[in-house]
C-alpha cells in the first residue's frame, strides 16, 4: 500500500560532524527539519543569491549506489 501522506521524504545523509557543527547554531525555537525547508524556500525565491552564498560551502561529488565490482584477485 502506499503512503497516504501528502508530503513525501527525501533523504539525505550529512556527515555527523556536520550535524554537530550546525545544530548548536539553528536558533531557539526553530528546528534542523525548519531550517532546511526554509533553505529551499530562499532558493526558490531568490536562486542567484542563496546559490552565492553556498558557493564556497558546497560538498564534493559522491558516487551514488553500489560500489563497482572489483575484479576477481589472481
């Protein structure tokens, strides 16, 4: 059966330190989950400006999926 719920998920898996780092810095009140969706509300509304400011901060490409297959030792 699928989910009857209006908004679905989307994951994603930051890096512990970076969890550690941010949420000492999101403010009273508000929560992780609130202040992501507010950054994808301020690019939407504004891309060239949230997108310069993440410039510098942007991760390095990850290979998704399964790792290749390595060859067989000999």
């Amino acid at each position: 059966m699928s989910s009857r719920h209006e908004l679905t998920t989307s994951t994603f898996r930051p890096e512990q330190a970076e969890l550690d780092d941010a949420r000492p810095l999101v403010p009273p009140g508000k929560t992780m989950d609130g202040l992501l969706r507010a950054t994808l509300r301020a690019l939407a509304a504004d891309p060239q400006r949230l997108l310069d400011v993440l410039g510098p901060h942007w991760p390095a490409e990850k290979r998704r999926g399964r790792p290749p297959k390595q060859p067989a030792a000999e």
